[in-house]
C-alpha cells in the first residue's frame, strides 16, 4: 500500500500581506493535490478576503494552522526549504529542477516538509533563508523577475504533483531511531549543548559574546548533514556526560529556540 506522499508536504506563507493571495494559493495548493497550509502571521482578517479567491477551496482555509513565527511552524519539519527570487553568495539558491523537486519528493518520503514563501514585498529574509535546508529560485524572465506569490505556489506545486507517482517514492516506515531529526529535535540537542559548553569554559565575556553563533553554527551544520534522531542521542549522551562529570554549569538555559 502507497501513501500519498504530498500529505507530507506543507506549504507555509511567512506574514502574508494581501488576504486574496492566501486563497489563491489555497487554490493552486487544491488544484495540485496538496492540503496542508500553514500561516505565520497573516494579516488580520485574513480568511474572508481569502475565501472569495479560494474557488471551491475554503476547505483548506479552515484547516489552515497559524503561528506567531517559523520556528514553531516547522518544528515538526524533517527538512525545510525556503524560496527566493534573489542570487548572490549568502543565498545560492538551487534553480527548480526536476532533480531539485525529487529531492524534496526524497525527503517527504521520511517525514514533514515545510516549503517556506515570504511575503509578496520583501520576501524571506537572509536569516530565515539560512535556516532552512536547501533555497529554491524558480527562474523567470529578466523583464519581469518577480512572481506574484500564489503564482509561486502554484509553480512549485505542479512540479511536486506532477512527479509524485506513488510508487517512486512511497512513504518510509523505518526504525524510530533512523528518522531524520525534527526542528524541534536539534532545538532540544542545543539545549542540552549549551549548559555542557558553559562548564568547559565558554562564559568569559569573548567567547561568551560568541556562544549564540557557535550554536546556530551546530544546528546549522546538523541540517546540512541531516541528521538522524540516533546522532542527535549521540550528542545529547555526549553533553550529559559533560555536565553530570563535576560542577555544576556558570548559568542556567531559559527556555528558548535556537534558530540557525
């Protein structure tokens, strides 16, 4: 039995700004099979100006999840891809290939994918992008560069739908152990890193001013290496054994999320 592997497959909208893009992207989202929207901030009063461009689409809308930032939209996230228009070295986007798209298909295979589209002014920010595991580029005419964010949407979606066949990529049921590693996941790995650091020395006022960065740079490289739930164990056990060797840590953790 084949699971349809775009249930795994979210589609999230960074502080929308216009009500009517979300419907049409609601609607795009329909018209290629695809039923999880997410929605960071959007604009108040956001569902009736959505629901006249949904189209046999409020369905969507209702289920739509919102949150008050990305973190928590994808904690739940295996791997997390962002989109931008922009170039330049920061970003190196890949371009949306049919290679790029079976990848994503790849790693839905194994849990939730959250596709990420910033908002139609700015779009997503250089932090927000360097947080994820891959940014896509959908490539356009240099006489008009820009895409309207549910025309966005609806490009990326036709590619998923149209090779997510089933039987190339059936959803994985695997150890517990071997699943790729959650955002919530290596936000817990940090928490347990950081009280471990502190007690090897990292609280002077130097290397303390740089434990944040040294923190985004783990979980970051965690991402690219994409971990699995037993190398994040392997790490936790690791800091464990530093803080359970002695004194107790210079400072406690308040709680918080370590994005990258």
């Amino acid at each position: 039995m084949f699971l349809n592997i775009l249930d795994n497959i979210q589609i999230v909208l960074v502080e929308p700004q216009h009500a009517g893009n979300i419907g049409s992207s609601a609607r795009g989202m329909k018209n290629m099979g695809l039923k999880h929207l997410v929605l960071v901030l959007p604009p108040k009063g956001w569902f009736e100006g959505a629901r006249i461009m949904a189209a046999n689409s409020t369905d969507l809308l209702k289920r739509a999840r919102t949150f008050s930032n990305i973190s928590e939209a994808v904690s739940g996230s295996v791997f997390v891809v962002g989109t931008t228009r922009r170039g330049g070295e920061a970003r190196s986007p890949a371009e949306l290939t049919t290679s790029v798209i079976k990848r994503i298909l790849k790693k839905a295979a194994q849990g939730q994918v959250s596709i990420l589209f910033g908002n139609e002014r700015v779009g997503l920010s250089e932090q927000e992008l360097s947080d994820c595991h891959l940014n896509l580029s959908i490539t356009t005419s240099p006489d008009q560069p820009s895409l309207n964010l549910s025309h966005a949407v609806l490009l990326l979606t036709y590619e998923l739908f149209r090779n997510s066949d089933a039987k190339r990529f059936p959803v994985i049921r695997k150890e517990k152990e071997t699943y790729l590693a959650k955002e919530s996941d290596l936000d817990e790995m940090c928490r347990l890193v950081l009280p471990a650091l502190t007690k090897l020395g990292y609280t002077n006022s130097t290397k303390r001013k740089h434990l944040g960065t040294l923190l985004k740079t783990i979980k970051r490289t965690a991402k690219k290496c994409e971990f699995e739930i037993r190398e994040i164990k392997m790490i936790e056990g690791l800091a464990r054994r530093i803080l359970d060797s002695g004194a107790e840590p210079h400072f406690r953790l308040k709680s918080e999320s370590f994005a990258s």
